[in-house]
C-alpha cells in the first residue's frame, strides 16, 4: 500500500474543492485525489497498485442529501450515495423499475451490496486481468500508448462490441446498463454548480485515448440519476459463469411497453459484451409496433450483434448474446403486471 493523506468531506462544496485541488497535476488514470464512498472498487484497485492517489476523500458526509430514494408519479430519482441493497429493495423500485432492482440484486455479493453506492458502482473500472495486473506493463488503460496485452493474450471475458485497436476492455457493471436502456439522466455536482446529460453520454468508448472512461471533468462527483416514466414491464438477464457473484459473460436490460398485444415502445442494453454500457437502439426498432413472435426474437438477437467482432477466445460470446436477449425478451413479454 502506497502512502496517501485522508480527508472527510463534510459538505458537497468542501467535496469538490479538496478533489478539484490536484486535477491540473494527472487528471487521468493515477488520478492524485480520488473520493472514497462504499470503497468497494477504490480500495481493490489501490492494493493492486492499478490505482495510487496521494490523497482521499471520504464524501459519506453527503450521503444526508445525496442517498434518497424518490418515486414519483412519473419518474425516479435515486441519489448517487445510496445504497445498492437499500434500491433494491424497496418496494417501489421492485414494482415499477424491477430491471433495476434485478440489475443490483445480481451485481455483487450482499455484504458488497451493503457498501457500494450507485454513483461508485457505475464508475467502477474494467476486471480486465491484464488491466489489474501491473506486472504487464502494455495496458494503455494504465500506460496510454504502452498497447493492449488482451489483443493477443486470452481474452475470454473480454468485448465485441465498441472495442477499438487501442483496447477491448468489457465494461464490467449490470446497474448501468438498466440505466442507458431507460433513458437515465444522470446529475453531475462539481465547482461550476450541477449539470445533467444523458447517461448514455457519461462513458466514453476507448478509440484512442482508452484512459479517458468518462465524461466527467476533474473534481466532479455524480449527484443523482433521474428516469422518467415508469417500466414495470423490465427485465435483467445475466449469463456468468457461476451464480454467485460473478461478472457476467453476456446479459440484458429489457422494457417494454405494450398494449394489447403489440410493442408500442421497447428498450434493450447489452452487457458484459462491450466496452461501455451498450443501448442497441437498431434492435429497439425492430420490435416497435409488432406483435411479439420467436422469429421477431431473433432478428432482435441479430441486429443487436451485428457489429460485433469476436477473437480468439470471445467469438463465443456473440451467440451467447443473441441468446440471452431472445430469452430477456421473453420473459418481459409474459410478465404478469
């Protein structure tokens, strides 16, 4: 463990000065001021030495207006300090937004559940074992421009969709991708006040500068996620290795809105399988407007993996995938809501 100072935050605005202080010295991978909330990622990355900062910053304090749970009639807004097991179990989410509830259920093992916020979850980084393994020193998530070991090593676990020739890291968590298939906005606090943008536009895909994973500018924390409407009609699909607390190989978030038998609106995300949380819109529109069938399934399936690129070890993955959002879709269509 390397040295660093320790600082507890008592207010957001005392928050985001002590991490804004030494973004101009790294504002990237070994980031020198990192805030430390459920610390269930953070402190995993800091034994690894992956991460080093010299300083953190405890934000638990923020927690009194920053973790509540707010259904409303028509939206959800869930504040980024809250609890992974406290959104998913509330009655409200369960009812409502259950691929939420199930993303988070699946996510981790309870004790972890327990800790980790929403807004650590969603930022945490690629399980790429070349990534959390220092001794390999061509990761240009750690070393830009040092390569990518996964190329040609064993990339088993690792993505076929959004991948570029500078990194094919999976994007690891389930939360995020219920966000991106329902449209979450996601609020964002740092020195120029609040901002919101499309969760869908807070992960960035790695091109060139695979280092850069977010939006988010130094010394910014995520505030709160916002959702409009309501989606009882969701589902979360993961396929893992093993069932108990394992990262998937492929999964889905499905909502559907339907009447009378036809799609009138339809949402599908993929995961375990790209580089970002990954919203398959052409698949979206193939199932609006129809009445749900097998073969609809399936040319869903398809369109959802038509860009993908396989390699040596993970080409398996793309017919794992049609899969699992055939089998998403239909459990979301027969339901009972």
């Amino acid at each position: 463990m390397r040295p660093f100072s320790f600082q507890r935050a008592t207010d957001p605005g005392m928050a985001i000065q002590a991490l804004s202080a030494a973004a101009a010295n790294n504002p990237l991978t070994h980031a020198t001021v990192q805030p430390l909330a459920g610390g269930t990622t953070l402190i995993d990355l800091m034994k690894l030495d992956v991460m080093r900062p010299t300083a953190i910053v405890d934000i638990n304090a923020l927690a009194k207006g920053w973790s509540a749970i707010e259904p409303g009639s028509e939206n959800l807004r869930l504040g980024a300090l809250a609890r992974m097991s406290d959104v998913a179990a509330h009655d409200e989410i369960q009812r409502n937004y259950p691929v939420i509830a199930n993303s988070l259920k699946l996510a981790a093992s309870a004790q972890l559940r327990n800790m980790a916020t929403l807004g650590g979850n969603v930022m945490q980084r690629t399980r790429c074992s070349y990534f959390r393994d220092v001794s390999y020193e061509n990761c240009n998530k750690r070393n830009p421009g040092a390569g990518c070991a996964a190329m040609d090593g064993v990339n088993r676990m690792h993505a076929v969709l959004g991948t570029s020739d500078q990194c094919i890291a999976t994007y690891p968590g389930d939360f995020a991708q219920a966000l991106v298939a329902l449209d979450a906005t996601v609020e964002v606090t740092g020195r120029s006040g609040t901002r919101s943008m499309p969760f869908a536009e807070l992960h960035k895909a790695p091109g060139n500068t695979p280092e850069i994973e977010t939006m988010l500018q130094p010394g910014e924390l995520i505030s709160a996620f916002l959702i409009s409407g309501r989606w009882p009609r969701s589902v979360y699909l993961k396929a893992r290795d093993r069932q108990s607390y394992e990262f998937a190989l492929s999964s889905a978030a499905v909502a559907l809105d339907m009447r009378d038998g036809t799609i009138r609106d339809a949402r599908v995300a993929l995961g375990g399988v790209a580089t970002m949380p990954w919203r398959a819109r052409e698949a979206e529109a193939l199932l609006r407007g129809q009445k749900f069938d097998d073969g609809l399934a399936q040319r869903v399936a398809d369109a959802a993996f038509a860009d993908a690129r396989g390699r040596q070890h993970n080409s398996f993955k793309i017919a794992l995938g049609k899969r699992v959002v055939a089998r998403a879709l239909q459990q979301a269509v027969t339901m009972e809501i």
